[in-house]
C-alpha cells in the first residue's frame, strides 16, 4: 500500500507540474491573446481613422472640384466679354484710323484751298 501510495504522490506531484506548467502557459497565452486584442484595436482604430482622413480628403476634393469647375465657368465668360472688347477695341481702332486717314485727306485738302486761297490773294493784290 506505501509502495502504491508513493507512486499515487509521484503520480499526482507528475499531473501537479503539468498543471503548473499548463496554467503558465495558459497564463501567457491569455497574455499573449489581450497583447493580440488591443494591437487589433488600435489597428481598428487606425483604420478607422484613416477611413475619416480619407471622407474627409474626397469631400475637400469634391469642394475643390466644385471651385475649380466655377472658376473654369468663370474664366469662360471673362474670355467671352474680352473677347467681345476685342472685337469692339478693334472696330474702334479701325474708325479711328479712317478718321485719321480721312482727317489727312482733309488737312491735304485745306492746304490745297489755302495755297489757292493765297495764289488768289496774290493776284487779287497785284491787280
């Protein structure tokens, strides 16, 4: 019976360590598992934010898109009304130059009637 009894307390002191061992590493793997957790939750919560940045950079994309779309819209109808100055700048500058073409007819002309004018006179006196 001693003998039988020692080898039940080897047996048990055997499954004892065992169950020592097991719980340690139990133990760590529930460590290992909560390190596990909350990398995973940060790494969520990382993903999460990066998903925000993400919303938050195609909505300031849109508006940029939104403003840039304007400004083109607008930069078309200041071509459009330069354009149409252009055209009026350049009908002006052409009266302008028949007038000028047409005032050096006339200035032409005067000298022409004034030399006559003068020849008149001229013999007018000496007659």
């Amino acid at each position: 019976l001693q003998k039988e009894l020692l080898k039940y307390k080897q047996e048990a002191r055997n499954l004892q360590g065992i169950k020592d061992a097991l719980q340690q590493r139990l133990i760590q793997q529930d460590a290992s598992v909560l390190q596990l957790k909350q990398e995973l939750l940060r790494a969520n919560m990382d993903k999460e934010e990066l998903h925000n940045q993400n919303v938050d950079l195609q909505r300031k994309v849109e508006e940029r898109n939104h403003l840039l779309a304007e400004y083109k819209k607008e930069l078309g109808q200041k071509d459009r009304h330069l354009q149409q100055h252009q055209t009026k700048l350049d009908e002006i500058l052409r009266q302008l130059s028949e007038a000028s073409y047409q005032q050096e007819g006339l200035e032409r002309e005067l000298e022409h009637k004034e030399a006559l004018l003068a020849h008149c006179m001229k013999r007018e006196a000496e007659e």
